[in-house]
C-alpha cells in the first residue's frame, strides 16, 4: 500500500469519519453487541483473549497491534457462527504505579484508575470488539480477594511456604524480584543491578509441578511458536544424574552433590561450595581466624556480584579455601573443601563435586589453584562395539600406548564420551553403563541415589511494597503463622495517604500500624504479613475470573469454566514466554488437581505478535520516542490505523511505524465506501445472473480467507479484500455497471469480511446496503465450488529447459492439444528454429517442455 500523492484528509471528511465512528461505537454500546451468549446459547464457542495491558499512561502502538489481532480473531469466529467470548480488564498492581505515586506524593490509585479511564477510552475508540461488562481490575478487592483465597488453597497444599534464603535484590525498587525477573544480571522493570541478600520470603513450591511443566509442553507442540516451547524447556531445565553424599570430617550429616556425570565419581579432586550459601558459613564456623577473615572478605566481595558475572566463562576463577575435607565415597580418598563464587547457593545444594579434567570451570580453577587434575575418560576410545583391553600398571592404573592430552597443559578440558580409566571397576564402561553402575555403588553404599534437578527455582512471591495483593496471613507472638480467616478476606489495602511508601528495603504496610495490628481467629495479639504478593500472581488465573467477573461467592465457577475454557486463543508479546505463562501454567495445573478445572494448560493456541517500532527503535517514554495512539485515531480514525497495522506485515515481524501508511489506508477505505453507495440493485437480488468474472473473485476470497485468518496471514487477507475492491470498481466502470447482482454480492463480501480489519466502514458500508446492524454478526457465505473451477490457466512451455512462451489454455485442454498448440506457437518455432523436436513431455494444463537436437 504506497502512499498518495493525493493530500491529506478533508476536515469533512474527518469529521465525517469520526460521526461514522461514533455512531457504531454507540450501537455497539447500547445494544451489547458483542456480550457473549449465556448458558442458552447453544452455538460452539471460542474464548479469544489479548495479554490485558498495564495502565501506565495512554495505549501504545503494542497495545494498538495486540488488541487489533485479538479482534480480527474474534470478529471472525463470531462470522463463522461461534458464541465468542473476547474479554478485556487491567493489570492494575505494581510497581510503576507505585513508584509514580512517590513521584508525584500521590495515592497509586488515583494514577491507576485514571490511566485505565484513558485506555478504556482509547480502546472504545479503537472499535475493539470486547465483552465490556466482564471488566475486571486486579487492583480491586473483589479481585484481589480471589488472589488472597488462591494464595491459601497453596498454603493448605503445602504448595506455599516461608523460608530464609538468598534472594535478588533490586536496591532501586528496595524489593526482592523472582529469578525471572532478572534479565542479564539486571531488573526487568528499572535496569538496576541486582544483588543477593538474605531475607525471609513467601515462595510457591512451582518445583513440585517441574516435571510436568516440562513434560505438558509436549501438548502445545504446533499450537504455540516453537521459540516459545524451547525457552520455557530450556528454563525448566531437567537434567537426569545421581545424589551422592559426601561425609565432610567434623560433621554429622553429610553433604549432598547432584552431578549428571556421577561416572567421573573417581575424577573428583575437590569440592567447592558456594561462599553465600548456609553449608558455607558453617563449614568456616570453627576454622581459624586467618581462614574466618580469608572467607569474610571475599563473602563480602561476592555479594557485589550479580548472578551472570559469577557464572561468566571468560571469568578469572577466584576462591578460598575452608580448611575442611570431604570423603569420596567411592574411593575414600580426602577432597579439599574450597568456597568459589563460580558456584550458586541456589543451585542443586551450593556445592559441587569438581572433576577438572573433564569440566571446564573446575579445571580453570584447578590450574589457578594448582589443584589435582586426573582423567577418568578416555575421549578416544570407541563408545559402541567391543570393549577394548585396557592394559594396566602394578598399581591397577590403565597403560595408554597413546596418552590423551594432559588438560593442565592444554588448559582444555576432555568433554564428550568415551570409556572409564582410572576409574577402579567401572574401567572400560561407556558413559551410560558408568553412570548406572556407579549409581547401584552410591545405593549398595548408602552413599547416593538416582536424582533428578531442574533449573527451576520456587516461585518467590514477596515484595515489599504497598501497591499490590495483601498476603492474608498473621504472625503471632510467638512465631507461629496462621491464615486470616476465609470470612474476612478480603485483606484490604489501607489508605496511602497515611503511610510512607518511599523504598526502605522494608515493606511500608510494616509501617501502617493501626492496618498491622491485628488478632488470630481465636482473639490472639498478632501482625499482619507486611508484604504484598508479585504482580505474576494476578495473571496466573485473570482468564477464569473473566467467566464470573460479578460473582461475589467464587473466584470463578468451575460450570462455566468447563464451558468456556481453556482459552482457544492467546495473543501478546514474546516477552512473556517465561514469566506470565509459565506460572499460568503452573496454576492451572494446581486447579486441576483442586478438581476445579479439566484441563491441565491454560491457552490451546498462542500467537506472538512483533514490536511497532519508530525509526528502528523500540519505542518508549524513557526515549521519547512513543507514538501515541489517541492522536493517531484523531488524525486518521481507527479503521485507517487498524488496516494500515494489519498490512504493515506478518503478525509475528516487527513493523516500523514509519512504514506504516495510515494515508494509504484511508483512499481503500474510501473507495470501498464508494463501491457501496454505487450499489444499484436490491437486497436479495439473484447473485448466479451476475458478472461471472466477479463473482469468481469474490468467492475466491471467500474460500480462501478462513484458512489465511487461522493461519494469522492477516495482511494477504487485507491485500486480498484492495484486489475484491478494485474488481468491484472496475466492473461498475467498465463493465456490467451498479446495478449487477454480481457488484452487490461482492460488496456485501467486502462489509463481512473488512469488519474484521475496518468494523466502523464495514458497519456504514452494511447499512448503505440496506442491512440491519450488525454486520458483526452477519454469517460468513460459503463459497460456490464452481465458481472456484478456473476456466483458464497459463501453460509454461520449454524449450531445452527454458522457458520461452506462456498460452492462456483451457483447465482442462487434452494433453495432445496443448502439445500441438506448444509446437505451433510463433515463439516456440522461432527458437526451434531448424532443429528437430525430438522429446515432448507434457503435463497439462500447465507445462510442455520440448527437447530440441
């Protein structure tokens, strides 16, 4: 779509645009035109949902593309005779309200509740299709409520729980942020670095749920982008292998390891624990002072690091030793203890066996250290077939005829598979017998067993902030935690005006003391939990309350969940591919053990949409670079701005707004709009005594854009209705005029199927037709087989393989015919020249390729 040369719109016009605008949006409005259908309805439904947005300020050019898609879904369903259910509401906690509220020494709710004024405003204008009486808020306690009563269904579950750990830290926002919440070593929501600090905080066991997380992913394949797919694997991220206990001297309980190569036992030379974990601190407790010192210096140097620097490879490996020992359990042999920040307390244990010949880390660090190196795997050695002979020394260690690589030399670990030496009676085995043999040893031992250890950390949920859920539990006196009784939640918020919400490294409702302040059910003194529950938790469940956003007795009815859910079609941005859904996921499968859902994933179909940039940015307040919608829809109305998104490219590519030609859009509008006042017959006119050429352009568009729409190809479909408009054009002009059935067919196509794209034209366009409203609901006509047939097709003919005349033929011409009329064509014969035609090969009605001598 190329912009005109032609100027800007009229101010007429505009007004004339909007006045169209306005008109449908009111009878839309008044007439609950797209209300989802109630119990009696019994049509097949659809649950089409877009990501709600956070009320930050006005709706963006993302929210613009997003809801677009989510409405172009919908309104096409509803066409194909689907009750559709398409919802919106606002993520309305969360820390940028809050911290706007510091900013201007302002209540967070009056900046949320007036930013969400001016989306819903915007998004009414947009002509979005949604459901407008399930609006839902999360920041409303008869939302939030619902969070607080989730909250202690995990608790009951054991699935929620308290404990002290390390925890990341953002000293900008003074709050903790779960492990997804770091991108990079930094805050997602202000770019801070983040750092560890110990505090106790409210997590959900998300760990029980590891392996069917991974394992139900295996449902979605096809469904959702295969990008997707592999990040959220990639973040669970199993890995099969052995617990193996190691007895440290001076202490009763021994040390658990997990290690996926428990074969390479034999190669361990030392342990190494992370310096911040609680075994670390033990472990120097009765060292010496020097030892004590050595590992509080480097702790402290530690904690200033975030979790990407310590895991970096290209990082020179620094550490302590502890002064301790562990046992190899399988050979006996004394490991020094070393604290190294290379290791994560949260990872496995906090400790590590290290085998350096064949980890790369551990032997960076072992040649820094100038620690023991020795090699358990023969990398040479064949994996499969004979077991080869291994000749061994007096000591039992193996004769190599042709020694391997020494990685203290070569500074290179021996990766990959071979067979054990050095490694006692598991000698010879490959790496997976090893594994299993050594594992039955660790058994027979008491020493170890078979373990499974994922990437995927509990689901930390505190923040010590005000602006979100209340966490509905009380501390007593003397330690103990109970919940608030179900019959007073909800926990409300109190007022903001009274309390200090400037970032301390403390919750601020700990300061709100009279809200604090409280009883157990049985009348004991006790205080509130002070801390706010994150924001994710929220969205895990919104989809379900959309099905009974009124019901006061429920979070959700599990009848009309049954109805309605799970979602048929999500809609929102990549960066959401860990995050929101994988704790969507995780909630709903609590549900489901609950009884209260029969589905085990949320959303059956995902589509991500690309980013509207500006000038090759991602567009932003921070960079003052946003395009801001509502002046969009003023200057251009909204069906210009939605086509123009819908053209601008694939759904899942990023677009340039630059590129994006709203002027281009609104001359198709226009011209659609004309084709329908140029309309002369009446409704229900005989359509088969029309123009047969338009008619096979119009029913091509009607066959073949379900199958586009699904498959999300939204601008082919765009590109397709510009072609329908033109044939429409130029049969009025040129050919069988206005008054053809055949025009009106086409036009009354082009109403049904720009409602998708251009609702307010295709609504003026349908009543211009003589049509009640709405054309929303219209159904979508199937198209005519007959009229799909082509009469004509183009036969590409060659001549020793290149391609030297086109012949408009019959679909159906013989194959002896179009070989004669390839031979006699004027083209053909001038390169044939006087040669001999030697080989015909034919394909009808599409190809001749003729050999030449």
């Amino acid at each position: 779509m190329s912009e005109p040369t032609a100027p800007e719109t009229s101010a007429a016009e505009s007004d004339r645009i909007h006045e169209i605008q306005q008109k449908w949006q009111q009878y839309w409005e008044e007439h609950g035109t797209f209300h989802a259908g109630g119990s009696a309805d019994d049509r097949p439904r659809k649950y089409v949902l877009a990501m709600f947005p956070y009320p930050s300020g006005d709706m963006h050019m993302g929210h613009a593309e997003n809801y677009l898609y989510s409405d172009i879904v919908a309104r096409f369903w509803r066409h194909r005779g689907y009750n559709v259910l398409h919802p919106i509401g606002w993520d309305s906690f969360g820390l940028p309200a809050e911290n706007a509220a510091i900013q201007r020494g302002a209540d967070p709710r009056e900046w949320t509740y007036d930013n969400i004024a001016q989306q819903r405003t915007s998004l009414k204008r947009y002509g979005s299709s949604f459901d407008w009486s399930r609006v839902l808020h999360t920041s409303d306690p008869e939302y939030y409520e619902w969070n607080q009563w989730l909250f202690q269904q995990l608790y009951d579950r054991d699935l929620a729980y308290r404990k002290e750990s390390p925890v990341n830290w953002c000293p900008n926002d003074q709050t903790v942020l779960a492990n997804e919440q770091v991108v990079d070593g930094e805050c997602d929501r202000c770019g801070a670095a983040v750092i560890k600090r110990k505090l106790t905080q409210w997590y959900f066991k998300i760990t029980d749920y590891a392996d069917r997380l991974l394992d139900d992913l295996n449902q979605l394949e096809g469904a959702w982008p295969s990008k997707v797919l592999q990040m959220q694997r990639n973040w669970i991220g199993r890995s099969i292998g052995a617990d193996i206990d190691f007895v440290i001297e001076g202490r009763t309980e021994p040390v658990t390891v997990f290690s996926t190569r428990p074969d390479t036992l034999y190669g361990a030379t030392f342990m190494v624990v992370a310096p911040d974990s609680d075994l670390a601190a033990e472990l120097v407790a009765d060292a010496s002072p020097e030892t004590k010192t050595r590992f509080d210096e480097y702790l402290t140097r530690t904690q200033k690091q975030t979790e990407i620097e310590r895991q970096s490879v290209d990082r020179e490996k620094t550490g302590v030793p502890l002064d301790r020992f562990a046992i190899n359990p399988v050979n006996g042999e004394r490991l020094p203890i070393w604290a190294a920040d290379y290791v994560l307390a949260d990872y496995g244990h906090g400790a590590v066996m290290a085998v350096p010949a064949h980890d790369q880390r551990d032997l960076d660090f072992a040649r820094t250290f100038d620690l023991p190196v020795r090699v358990v795997v023969d990398t040479t050695a064949p994996v499969t077939g004979v077991v080869p002979v291994i000749e061994t020394d007096a000591d039992g260690a193996a004769i190599d005829p042709d020694p391997l690589p020494d990685p203290v030399v070569t500074g290179e670990a021996l990766a990959g598979e071979g067979r054990m030496i050095n490694s006692g009676e598991i000698n010879g085995l490959s790496k997976r017998n090893a594994i299993a043999r050594v594992t039955e040893i660790l058994e027979a031992k008491g020493a170890g067993r078979a373990a499974k250890q994922f990437r995927l950390r509990d689901w930390l949920i505190s923040r010590q902030r005000f602006w979100g859920t209340p966490i509905p539990m009380v501390h007593t006196e003397d330690g103990r935690i109970e919940k608030v009784p179900a019959e007073q939640l909800p926990v409300t918020l109190p007022v903001a005006k009274d309390i200090d919400l400037t970032p301390k490294g403390t919750s601020p409702l700990g300061g709100a003391t009279e809200w604090v302040t409280t009883t157990t059910a049985s009348g004991e003194p006790a205080r509130r939990d002070p801390d706010t529950m994150d924001t994710f938790v929220d969205s895990s469940w919104y989809f379900l309350r959309f099905l009974s956003a009124r019901d006061e007795t429920v979070a959700f009815d599990p009848a009309e969940a049954r109805r309605w859910a799970p979602v048929d079609t999500y809609i929102g941005g990549v960066e959401h591919a860990i995050l929101h859904l994988l704790y969507a996921r995780f909630i709903t499968k609590v549900l489901f053990d609950m009884g209260l859902v029969d589905f085990t994933e949320p959303f059956s179909s995902l589509i991500n949409q690309g980013m509207v940039l500006l000038d090759g940015a991602k567009m932003s307040k921070s960079k003052g670079n946003l395009v801001s919608v509502s002046e969009q829809l003023d200057e251009h109305g909204s069906d210009a701005v939605r086509v123009a998104l819908a053209f601008a490219g694939p759904v899942e590519d990023d677009k340039d707004w630059k590129d994006v030609h709203t002027a281009g859009a609104k001359k198709f509008l226009a011209r659609a709009m004309r084709a329908a006042e140029d309309v002369a017959s009446a409704p229900g006119v005989d359509f088969s005594t029309g123009d047969e050429a338009l008619r096979r352009v119009t029913h091509r568009v009607l066959a073949d854009a379900p199958g586009m729409i699904e498959q999300t190809k939204f601008n082919v479909v765009v590109a397709r209705l510009m072609e329908l408009v033109n044939a429409i054009r130029k049969t009025i002009d040129q050919g069988a005029g206005g008054a053809d059935p055949a025009v009106r067919e086409a036009v009354e196509t082009v109403a049904v199927v720009l409602d998708l794209f251009a609702p307010h034209t295709a609504e003026e366009v349908w009543h211009r037709l003589g049509f009640e409203p709405s054309v929303g609901l219209a159904p979508w006509r199937e198209a005519d087989p007959a009229l799909l047939v082509e009469d004509t097709v183009t036969a590409v003919v060659q001549v020793n393989g290149k391609v030297r005349s086109q012949l408009e033929v019959s679909a159906t011409i013989d194959p002896e015919e179009l070989e004669q009329l390839a031979r006699a064509d004027e083209k053909v014969q001038r390169f044939v020249g006087d040669g001999q035609i030697v080989k015909a090969i034919v394909r009808a009605p599409k190809i001749v390729s003729l050999v030449v001598k």
